[in-house]
C-alpha cells in the first residue's frame, strides 16, 4: 500500500449504514489520505462503533497491518488483550494521552502512548488516535510495585462500590423476614418468659441492621442522608457502648458535656456509624497500655457542635498521617481501610467535617467531628416530634 | 369483633411471605399470601380482605401497577406498600396510588403489626388522599413560597432532579427545602409527607 487508505462508507450507528450522511467526495478522501501519510506517527481514524476508518502509512510500519486489512477492524486488534478497548473504553479514556501496550500483527507486544481526540457526531463521539512508540525505559521496580499496589487498590474499591447495593438489596429480605420471625416468637412467648426477652433483644439486633443497611444503601446510591433532628449526646453515649462490645480490659473513659443536650440535623444510623469507627480507632490505640484514656467531650461552637475524642495512646505517625483519608489504606492488622474514608464522606454529606489532630511525643491523638446545629425548629414541629 | 380480619400478603419471596403469615396469625389476623399481583387482584375481585401488605418489587406487573388496579376497582382494604429497593418517587407514587403506608425493607417488625391494626380501626373514617395538595394540612401556614413550590412537585411525584429541573434550583437544594418542610410539616419521612398534604382533612 503506498497510500493511506480511507474506508469508502463511514459507518455511523450500530451496523447500519447511514445514507443521510454521503461518503467524503474523492478529492477529499485523496487530500486527507496524503495528510495523514504525511505525518511520521500512526494515525488511527475510528468510526462510532470504533471501527478504525482510516489508516495512516507509518500505523502499517508500526504494527504490521496492511491498511486495506486493517479498515473495518476493531483498534483493540492493534492492542495487547488486556487492553480490548471498545467503545465504551474509549468513552471512558476520553481525549488525552494514555499509556497501553501493543500488539504487532506478527504478534509480539510493544509499549504504546494512545492520543485520543474525541470529536462529537450527531451519531455519537468519533475518535481519532495518535500511535507513539514508547522508548524503551530503565525498569523501576519500586514505581512498578506502587503502581501495582495502586491498581489492585482501586481494583478493590469498585468492587465495593459496585457490592454496596447488591448486598443491601439481597441481604434486606432475609433480615426482614428474620426480624418478623422473631417478633412472631417473642409474641408468642409474651412479655414476662425469659427467653421471650432474649428473643426480643435479638429482634432490636436485626432491626438494627436493618437500619444500618437502609443508610448503606442511600449512602452508596449517593442518596442524601435522612436528616432528622438528634439529641447528639444520646447518640454519643449509644456509640460509646456498642464500640465498647466484646473489649476488655476497658479503658477509662472521661465524658463531658453530655448534660447539654445538644440537638443536631442528620440521620442517627449514619452519625451513631461516625461515632462508632471514631471511638474503636481510639480503644485500638490505647488497646494494652497501661495508662489505657479516652476524653469525649461535646460542646458548641457557634452554629456547630464539636464531638472530640482524644485518646492517650502514641499519636499518628506522620506516615499514616499523610494517607489518614485516602481509601483502603489501613495501618491496622485485618482492618479494611474505610473507616474514616466513610466517617469523612458521611459527616460531609451531612454538612460537616472532620479533622484529626495527630498528636504523637507523649500526646495522643485527637479527633474532632464537626455537625452543624439544628435551626431552632417551629414551636408546632417540635411539639410533633416531642 | 366475632370473625377474624382478613389480610392478603403480596411477596415474591417465600421467607417473607411465610414469616409475614406467622407474625400476623399469631395476632389473630386471617393470612392469604400470592407470589404476584395478578393472582392478588383476582382474588381481591373476589372478595376484600381488611388489608393488602404488597411489595412493589414482584414479578408480573409492579406493585404500582396492582395499586393502581385496585385503586380502579374502588377497592376499600387498606394498602400497605413495601420495597427492598424504595426510593422517594416511588413511595409518592404509592401514596399517591392510595397506599396507607410505604415500608423500605427491611422494616421493623415491631412497627408492622400497629400500623395494620391502625390502618384496619381507621378505614372508612378517613378521608382518601386525593391528587392534589389539601386545602389545608398542619404547617401550612408555615412554608416559604418557595417552599411550597417544592412541596407541589414532590407531591406530584417528581425526583429531587426532575423538581430542581422545573424550578431551576439545583437538586441538592430540592432536598434542603424537602428536609425543612419535613421539619415544619411534621412528617416522618417522604411517604408520610405527601401522605399528610394530600390528605383533605
């Protein structure tokens, strides 16, 4: 092939062929198959099926595709397969220079930089790659090993981001009919039996989870919390005792303010979860030092009200400091990372903030919760809600 | 009262259904469950149980769409709504379809069996929700203009999109507002809000 070869029907829409739009006229066609033979790069025009339409001399030296072989292929034929890169991908990747690898038509796999421009079409974004053989460069293993981390990282988070719902929808109706069993139960054995009582504490738990997956759930659909007004200090002291489940020995806790009865806006599951993951990262902090402390305290700050929970364990090392917010990154043995990823996302979604005070030479960490005040409700709504 | 009250269950999950059957036998309801809606408005068309607890999500035509039928028919049971996947559009649509109540899965159980017993005490006292706002509903008097422009299109079923959309105020905002009607309103949440103004008292 001497010329770069331009397919003579431009495909528009999925598998049909669009008579509204006429093929480009001969001088035309010519004109843009020397401009692009001219260039020293491979140039990959594609169709909105991404389809490659137009195929530029130095794209047949690069990957060994006759132009005439190469029309009407898709462009992940000139891609290492983990790189399949339909249109869907490249809707994704959107304009910009991207590093994929390369397959050659004799088979082996090159390093490639991918300059896509997107140009938009009443039948969808057309695209159009630029092809650039990567230097060979010096292997470093380090950058390797943290990309690698990374990726396996972000890998993780989708999944659960993409878990989250399907697992509240599935698990909602077997905990339905389990807290309906239950309630069924403790009727039937009545107030005064013992095991009716247990059986009653049981139905509460699966309520609670309950609850808990009902906020999950508009919490991973992006769903604003429900925002109800909360005595903050009730809310507090409910979290101190779940977080202390199952730990011993415990550690003092010093409580303050709990006598102000402050009232916040927000939804209780989400706050009380806040709370929850704030003070387990402090028990685990002091978990089996002798001076084993924790300081809660709320009080009001203007139009906001302050949860502070200080802890007398080492501090933060400014290591753990630096990626304290960044997603699945964990310095706890068997922790998961999302602790306060959530509690961040959580009080910002519900008009707050939280910040954490790292500590460390004998002090220990502190972290502060930031929720804003209820607004003084109508005489009438809190007469309702009382 | 001499013969028991009769409740139709609609789930097309057996566990619940089942589970639903053993808690509402046990307070003395009499308990006939289908696996869709198509089998539950044939037998409504039959005769009329007291109350309907019917999930949205079930195969064959939608829980709406069975509401909607039943709503046709002039059928006088109490209808509770219920879903694992509910969203506030969708327990406006079934308020607005005439349901008494919308649960999200999974609801408390121990809320379930008062809000039946409610529902059946008060049926036929209480005026039905219509299509449109009420000429008056508690906290009216005090909503911002504003307010009550949002009010209007949750009530008329719009998403925080499609009511910040009509009005040109940004979602986020439609949900500010819908939060502080709700604080003045008194309302437990989306369901018992359109509940509440669509409601002539």
């Amino acid at each position: 092939m001497s010329q770069a070869a331009i397919s003579p029907h431009p495909i528009v829409g999925e598998g049909r062929i669009e008579r509204a739009v006429p093929p480009l006229p001969h001088a035309a066609d010519a004109l843009l198959s020397d401009v692009l033979d001219m260039a020293g790069e491979a140039i990959v025009v594609l169709d909105v099926r991404a389809c490659i339409s137009a195929f530029s001399r130095a794209g047949e030296k690069l990957f060994g595709w006759p132009a005439a072989e190469a029309l009407g292929q898709p462009l992940a034929v000139l891609l290492a397969e983990e790189d399949g890169m339909d249109r869907q991908r490249l809707e994704k990747l959107g304009s910009g220079v991207h590093v994929v690898v390369g397959r050659h038509k004799a088979g082996h796999s090159f390093p490639l930089t991918l300059e896509l421009a997107t140009r938009q079409s009443p039948a969808g974004p057309h695209f159009i790659a630029v092809l650039r053989e990567r230097p060979a460069q010096p292997v470093d293993v380090e950058r390797l090993a943290r990309l690698e981390a990374e990726n396996a990282h972000l890998a993780r988070l989708v999944v659960v981001e993409a878990m989250g719902p399907a697992l509240a929808h599935e698990l909602s109706q077997p905990l339905t009919a389990a807290a309906l069993y239950l309630q069924a139960a403790e009727t039937m054995l009545g107030p005064q039996d013992a095991a009716g009582a247990m059986i009653g504490k049981a139905r509460r738990e699966a309520e609670r989870a309950g609850r808990i997956i009902r906020a999950l759930r508009r919490f991973v659909e992006n769903r604003p919390p429900e925002s109800v007004p909360v005595v903050l200090d009730l809310l507090v002291d409910e979290a101190i005792d779940l977080a202390l489940l199952g730990r011993s020995p415990r550690p003092v806790i010093a409580r303050d303010g709990a006598e102000t009865g402050l009232t916040v806006m927000a939804d209780p599951v989400l706050v009380q979860q806040i709370v929850v993951n704030v003070v387990r990262n402090a028990l685990d902090a002091v978990e089996g030092l002798t001076e084993a402390r924790l300081w809660i305290a709320t009080r009001r700050v203007d139009a906001q009200v302050h949860l502070s929970i200080r802890d007398s364990g080492p501090g933060f090392p400014a290591a753990v400091m630096a990626d304290l917010f960044a997603p699945l990154q964990t310095s706890k043995p068997g922790g998961i990372g999302l602790g306060l990823v959530l509690s961040r996302s959580i009080a910002e979604q519900l008009g707050g903030s939280i910040s954490v005070e790292p500590g460390g030479g004998g002090m220990g960490a502190t972290v502060s919760v930031v929720l804003p005040l209820a607004r003084q409700a109508s005489p009438k709504a809190v007469k309702r809600s009382a | 009262m001499s013969q028991a009250d009769e409740i139709f269950v609609v789930d097309d999950d057996a566990a619940v259904r089942e589970a639903l059957t053993a808690l509402l036998t046990m307070e003395g309801f009499d308990v006939t469950c289908f696996a869709d809606g198509n089998a539950l408005v044939t037998a409504v068309r039959g005769h009329v149980p007291a109350c309907v607890i019917l999930d949205v999500n079930i195969p064959g035509p939608s829980g709406l769409d069975v509401l909607k039928r039943l709503k046709a028919d002039a059928c006088p049971a109490a209808v509770f709504a219920m879903s694992g996947q509910a969203n506030i559009p969708m327990a406006v649509d079934a308020i607005r379809n005439g349901a008494v109540d919308f649960f999200e899965k999974p609801f408390d159980a121990g809320r379930i069996v008062g809000c039946v017993r409610e529902a059946i005490a008060d049926a036929g006292r209480h005026p039905r929700v219509t299509g449109q706002l009420a000429s008056h509903f508690p906290g009216m008097e005090l909503l911002t203009p504003r307010e009550r422009q949002v009010l209007e299109q949750i009530a008329g079923g719009s998403s925080n999109k499609e009511a910040g959309r009509a009005l040109g105020i940004s979602p986020r905002t439609v949900e500010v507002h819908r939060a502080r009607i709700m604080e003045k309103i008194g309302a437990r949440n989306a369901a018992n809000l359109v509940r509440i103004v669509l409601t002539e008292q």
